[in-house]
C-alpha cells in the first residue's frame, strides 16, 4: 500500500510555493492581448505529481495574472452553447470515480464573473443562442485553475462545447477572440492523447508511452509548427488512430483556442511530456 496521502504534492505547493503566487502581477492594458492556451488538464492524479504542478503554476507566472478565464473543457459537451454559473462560490462537478474521498471534498470557490458572462453572450453570433446556467466547474476546468491561480481569486466561466465540428469551434474561437485583450484568459482545455481504454500497467506505473501515443503526438506538433490547421481538422486520419483518441472530446478544444489566436502562428509549446503514457502537450498562441 503507498503510505503517501492522497494530494500530497499539493499540499507541498500550497505551503511552499502558493503564497508568492499572491503577489503575481495583474494584468494591464499596456500588457497587451492575453495569448490563447491550449492545455492538458489531468484529474486528480495531477495533485500528485510535483513536476506537473510546477509546471503548470510556472507557466501561469509567466503570463500577467488574469483579470478572468473563459475556459471550454472536453468535459462539458451540450447543445445548445451554455455557460456556467458566473455567480461567486461557483460549485465544482466531481465528473469522476475510484479515486480517495480527499477529492471530492475540494473546493474552488471564484470571484463573481456575471461582467464575463454579459461579455461572452454578447460576443457570439445570433446563431448561437447562449444559455447561462447553474451548473459548476468540471475537473477539466477546476483541476488546471487551482494549481495555476490557487487562490481562487480569478473569476472563472466555464462554456460547453455544442459540436465537434473544427470549423464551429474555431469560429467560436474567433468571437471570443476580443475578450483577450480586455486581459481574459482563453483556454481550450483537453488531453494531448487520451486513450484511456487502452492503459496498461506499465503506462501506469513506470509512465511507459505506446507507439499510438508518441506517434499522434509527433503528428499534432509537426502540425503545429508547420501551422497547419487544415491537416488538425483531419485528426482521425492522423497515425495513432483511434488509440490516441478514442472519443474526440478531449481533442477538439484546441480549434476554440486555434480560433482565438489573431490568425496563424507557430504557437509556442509549454508542456510536452507524458503523464501514464498520454502526453500532456500544452501551448500557447498570440
């Protein structure tokens, strides 16, 4: 049995490294736009992990602190669009099973964010009709923001993804484009490769990575770099299929944040590593 209690290397954060965070510098309009980021958001496991933690608070330092986030998560997929709750306190979705009671018992409770929500309904088309709902922030939203504002004093909205469709995402990208330089933080939030079904032991536990994943990964950054979104949209032609992707959800977020950059440009890689073998590829793009 691992005798390490459950969330342990947060914990460390919380103590050792969080406090600073407090002074991090606000973002101002002589900062500029905000770039779009495209991360891969883990679960729980993540509050286990030092260098994952690091790195995802380390690239929140890099950035002026926010004045909000509009973050998109593979986990929210509803027709028609819908955000969530933009009062302050907002409630978090425990969208996951089989891990230790310590995470369900998290809270994350943001600023009042209704200025965003006003923001966010008046920015997309006539065509999209914006619901505002109750609902709270999933773990693809909630696990990411604790680590990188664990404060909790950033106002979060949460949006669903209503289609698959790369053309559709990328053109709500593109209206939501403008919150970035009012200094909101757009975030498509997903998984670099996410086949789950496919785990092995040894992913597991020695963090072994199969061809299928390596292999997608190496297609997602070729494209990238070549800033060739058309060949993103073909993702299930791409080498590692379905393996890498089984179900597209935790995919498609980065043609919301491909939409909302100012147009094409080689992004800049944050993360590039694997966590159990699935990568956690992670960029951000002006």
């Amino acid at each position: 049995m691992d005798p390490t209690p459950a969330a342990a290397a947060y914990d460390a954060f919380l103590r050792d490294t969080a406090p600073a965070s407090r002074d991090h510098a606000l973002w101002t309009p002589e900062d500029g736009a905000l770039p779009a980021l495209f991360l891969s958001h883990g679960a729980p496991p993540l509050y286990d992990d030092a260098h994952w933690i690091d790195q995802l608070h380390g690239w929140a330092r890099d950035l002026p602190k926010p004045r909000a986030v509009l973050i998109v998560s593979a986990h929210w997929e509803s027709a028609p669009l819908a955000i969530s709750s933009p009062t302050a306190g907002t409630p978090l979705v425990y969208d996951f099973s089989g891990f230790h009671r310590r995470f369900f018992e998290f809270s994350y409770a943001t600023p009042d964010a209704t200025w965003l929500a006003e923001q966010v309904v008046g920015l997309l088309p006539d065509r999209e009709t914006v619901h505002v709902t109750g609902r709270g922030l999933d773990h693809g939203a909630w696990v990411p923001l604790s680590v990188m504002y664990p404060h909790a004093d950033v106002p979060v909205i949460q949006m669903s993804m209503p289609t698959h469709d790369p053309a559709r995402l990328a053109d709500i990208g593109r209206r939501l484009r403008a919150l970035r330089e009012q200094g909101v933080l757009v975030v498509g939030s997903g998984y670099g490769t996410h086949g789950l079904p496919f785990l092995t032991r040894e992913m597991v536990v020695d963090n072994a990575v199969p061809g299928w994943s390596s292999e997608f990964d190496a297609w997602t950054a070729e494209a990238l770099a070549d800033v060739d979104w058309d060949r993103l949209t073909r993702y299930a032609e791409a080498p590692g299929m379905p393996y890498a992707h089984p179900t597209v959800e935790h995919f498609t977020p980065m043609f919301v944040t491909l939409g909302a950059a100012d147009g094409p440009a080689v992004p800049t890689t944050v993360i590039d590593d694997y966590s159990f073998g699935l990568s956690k590829r992670s960029f951000q793009i002006a």
